[in-house]
C-alpha cells in the first residue's frame, strides 16, 4: 500500500499535464488574451507595397490588390481573427507561404468571400467562403453578410489543417491527399494556377493577407496568433493523426 498510493498520484499528475496542452482540432473559439498580435500597430514586422495597407483603429485595410505578409516564417500555430467584407467582397488568408512574390501555387489560402452576392454564390464551392481555395471546400456556409463581423480560428500543425469560422468546424484537412495537381481528392478539377500539389508544399512560410481584389474591400481586426512549439503544445485528439 504504501508503494501504491505515490504511484496513484504520479499517474493523476501525468493525466492532468497531459491535459495542459493545446486540443487540436479546437471545438471552440479560444480565448487570445494572452497571445501575441500578429501585426505591430506601425506594421513595422510586415512585409507590404507601400502606400497599400493601413492599419488605424485597430483595422487593417488595403486600398489595391497587394497582398500584406508577416516577416516571421512559422510552422505550427493557431491564428485567430476577424474579418469583415462588403458587397462583392473576395479576399483570404494566406498560409504556409514559401514565396511571396509567386505565392498563388506556393501557399494554402482560405478563402473569403461575400458569399451572399450573386457572383461568388454561383461559383464553384471551393471558391467561396472558408473553403481553402480550389482544393476543398467548406463543410458549411458560416460567413455573415457584408457589414458584419466574422471569426477565424485557422489551425495548421504540420500537413493538417483546421478552420473554425463563426463557431462551426468547416474544414479538416489533411494535405497529404492531394498529391494530383490537376484533380482533388473528391474528383473535382483544381485550377489551372495551382500547379503544384498540396502535398509537396512545405509545411511552413509566412502568413499573408489578399488586399482589395474584384475591386470590392476586405477589414481585418484582432489578428492573434500562437505558435505550437513543441509536441508538448499539442494534444490531438481522437480520430486525427499527424
């Protein structure tokens, strides 16, 4: 007995650590009070085309259709955020980028959408919003209508990626399915300019933003973000591998 009860409590103390890491996939939208802002208020740790982007009043904005990227390259994080579009709005979040000045096939974008304008509902559904563009779309529609603030909570830890957009899981992603680059998984056809396929894109780069594209504006706030260190950070959950 005596030997028993300390190895009791050494196994309670294991359990409870374990339960100290990060829960991937998330099943909710985490608390940031802690984590650190992406961008500076002066945007002195982004890289951008002069005279582009703005951010006052803690919104960030783009008056042209240049994209605005962080100058730190990470691995595995979550990035947390708000966006805001308008009418005709498309814009994305741009991960894992390895080439800013070629990003398009050289990154992983979730997209953003005013799904709510003709032009973008007709489209195909990995162009509309929250899919990851081309590649997969959103399990459901969860953006708001123009005017009205949305959340991400966009999760990559090494080839899997998770987005929650407003509450609602739309995207599980495993990158190591899509080894065609001409077809999807599920047999749809990628676009032309998305030449290379996921699989053989690197599971690190720089995060970027698409500025003001089809001519319509897009409002980003309260962009946080947590790196995942360590595989200490990391508790994934039942049913995911890495």
């Amino acid at each position: 007995m005596k030997t028993f009860i300390p190895v009791f409590f050494v196994l309670i103390l294991a359990v409870q650590s374990c339960k100290s890491g990060i829960e991937i996939p998330p099943t909710s939208h985490p608390d940031v009070t802690n984590w650190q802002d992406l961008f500076t208020d002066d945007l002195s740790n982004a890289m951008f085309p002069e005279g582009i982007w703005t951010f006052k009043e803690g919104i960030l904005t783009a008056s042209e259709d240049q994209a605005i990227w962080t100058k730190y390259d990470y691995d595995n994080f979550m990035l947390d955020l708000e966006f805001k579009t308008d009418t005709g709005t498309n814009s994305g979040v741009i991960l894992y980028c390895t080439d800013i000045k070629n990003w398009i096939p050289n990154s992983i974008e979730i997209q953003i959408a005013d799904d709510y304008s003709e032009e973008w509902a007709s489209s195909p559904p990995t162009w509309q919003c929250g899919a990851v563009f081309g590649h997969l779309p959103a399990t459901k529609s969860m953006v708001e209508h123009p005017g009205e603030w949305n959340r991400f909570t966009i999760t990559c830890v090494d080839n899997l990626i998770y987005v929650l957009l407003n509450g609602e899981q739309i995207i599980n992603m495993d990158m190591k399915l899509w080894t065609d680059p001409e077809v999807n998984p599920d047999g749809s056809e990628i676009p032309l300019w998305l030449h290379i396929p996921v699989a053989d894109l690197p599971t690190h780069g720089f995060i970027g933003f698409q500025g003001k594209h089809a001519g319509a504006p897009i409002y980003f706030r309260n962009l946080k973000i947590k790196e995942l260190s360590s595989d200490e950070d990391i508790i994934l959950l039942p049913g995911v591998g890495k």
